[in-house]
C-alpha cells in the first residue's frame, strides 16, 4: 500500500509511511484523519487482502459489494456509483513480444470527494507512470482527486496504444509470410494471435462507453477537467478502431491462408494425376501385350519389341509435354 497527498494549489506531494506490520493502513487512516480542506489523498493498493480493504472501504464508505469487486478482480469494465463515490473499473492490457500473447489486469478506480483509491491486479502496474505523470504536471493536482481518474486512464489507453501497434507489427509479418512462395503452415500462429486480439478488443471495447460519460462538464466536478476526459476518450476510441480492424484483418488472413492451402493440395493433385496419366501409357501397351492372346498384332515381327517400347516413350512424351504446357508439372 502507498498513500500520497497532495497540495491542490500547489502540487506538492507527501509520502505517507506505510511500513507497518499491518501494510500501513492504520498510519493510512490516521493520515487521512488528518486532511485539510486543500489537501487530497492518492491510495494505491496492489491486489490486497479482504480484511486490508475493507478496513479502508469502511473508513472511506465504500459499498460492499464495491470492495469485493476490487478484491476479485474479474470486471468488465464499467462506471458505477455508491453515494459520493464514483468506481469504475478499467482492464490492463501488455503485449508480450517473445510469445505474442495479450496478457490483461485490471485496475479499480475509486473516487471520493478528497480521496482516489487505485486497486491493481496483474503485472503491469500503470499507477507508477500515473504517479511520475503527475508529479511532472503540478497544475494537474488542481482538479483534486479528479485528476488521478484521468491520469490513471491515460497511461492505460496509452499502454493500449502500444499493444495494438505490437499486434499490428506481428500481423504485418503473418500477412508477408502468407504471400510469400514458401509453403508453411501459419494457421496456428494466426489462430493464436487473432485470439488474443479478441481478448484485447473485449478489454478495449467495453471501456469506450464508460468514458464517454466523463467527457460532459459535471457540477461536481472542475469544469476545466472535462477536456482531459476527451482528450483520453479520442485515444481510447481511435484505439478500439484499430483494434477492431486488426481482428478483421486477421479473419481475412487466416481465409486467405486457407485459401492457399487448398491451392498447394490442389496443385499436388494436378501434378500426382498428371505422373500418374504418364505412366497410364506405357502400363496400357505393357497390359496389353502382356495378356498372351495366340493371335496378337506384331508378336512374331522383329521389331515389335522396339516399337512397342517406342509407342510408349511417344506417347508418354507427349502427354509431359501438353501437361507442362498447361501448368500441371
């Protein structure tokens, strides 16, 4: 647990001790005991324990079934509001490169009238880039709490940003894999890599209409914090555009994989049935003379044997040479 407060007119930033045996929430509570009216608190918890949270759900009055949300961590996201406190939850997302896997966690938003508690679940922890943000951006503080719910968004739709862009780079590399002449099999890679786009694009999705909302100038709010909402909004937006072509993008890959599959089979069939009509020629004039009838054409001339095999060579040739005419070898 850490808990920092912040100086509204100024931007000046205190670190609260959170050491303790128990994580620091008593220390937390007694800090918060003590705010002045300038004054407002960021609580950034890391996946917590019931108990721990709901010492500060009950100090904070937060709903109960608002605290087991953070505490389980398996939201869609979405906006909801218990009395004074506005929650809303917000999905993780990071690309892994050596794997090319979308791995997802989740973030709790809780904004209260001199508090914002950031619960995290998963190993991508925005909240620090969050912090380092707005300690870069003194001004910011001036909206109160309010500038953490945009300031943690935003270094998540951010990180988004540079997952499609990864995505994009490995979709680049299956689509010039399954043009080229080489005859691989890409159809699992696709399937992997569209599969965790649909996970990205279930993170992204459900978002967009949970921060449009926030993009309306409120009562309760500074009116000067509605711009920042947009100006994430038109990222998250964009974002869950390009991710949304990227799936379709890869639907038409993996059909056009398939597609050149069927091609390769069919090619291997022309070229199996086209040996396969070379060697009926000679098997026939073989079959023939070989059923040993008293009364054959040409058994008992010197050069039967000759022409025969002549007949053969004949007409094996010209069946290759109309074949590789036509494509088939």
């Amino acid at each position: 647990m850490e808990c920092l407060i912040y100086q509204e007119r100024t931007g000046d930033c205190e670190q609260v001790d959170c050491r303790q045996e128990d994580g620091g929430c008593q220390a937390t509570l007694d800090r918060l005991t003590a705010l002045k009216p300038d004054e407002f608190a960021w609580i950034r918890v890391d996946e917590p324990g019931e108990e721990e949270l709901r010492q500060l759900g009950e100090y904070l009055k937060l709903h109960p079934l608002a605290v087991e949300d953070a505490v389980h961590a398996h939201q869609r996201p979405k906006q909801e509001r218990y009395g004074d406190v506005l929650a809303i939850a917000v999905k993780t997302v990071w690309f892994v490169e050596e794997t090319a896997d979308v791995e997802t966690g989740e973030v709790m938003i809780f904004l209260g009238p001199s508090f914002a508690l950031t619960v995290r679940h998963g190993a991508n922890d925005p909240t620090v880039e969050a912090a380092r943000r707005l300690a870069g951006q003194p001004q910011m503080t001036g909206l109160g709490p309010v500038s953490v719910l945009h300031v943690v968004p935003d270094v998540i739709v951010d990180d988004y940003a540079r997952a499609a862009a990864q995505a994009r780079t490995d979709l680049t590399d299956l689509e010039r894999c399954v043009f080229s002449p080489a005859r691989d099999d890409l159809t699992e890679r696709i399937y992997s890599l569209k599969r965790e786009v649909v996970e990205f694009r279930d993170a992204i999705g459900p978002l967009v209409p949970v921060m449009r909302p926030l993009t309306q100038e409120r009562d309760d709010w500074p009116r000067e914090a509605a711009p920042y909402f947009r100006d994430v909004t038109d990222h998250l937006t964009r974002t869950d555009t390009e991710v949304r072509a990227l799936d379709d993008l890869l639907g038409s890959v993996l059909d056009a994989h398939l597609a050149k599959v069927g091609t390769w089979q069919n090619d291997d069939m022309r070229r199996i049935s086209a040996w396969a009509a070379l060697f009926a020629v000679p098997t026939m004039v073989a079959g023939i003379y070989g059923m040993n009838f008293a009364h054959m054409p040409e058994l008992d001339w010197r050069y039967g044997y000759p022409c025969a095999l002549a007949v053969m060579a004949v007409g094996a040739g010209l069946l290759y040479r109309a074949f590789r005419r036509n494509g088939w070898l």
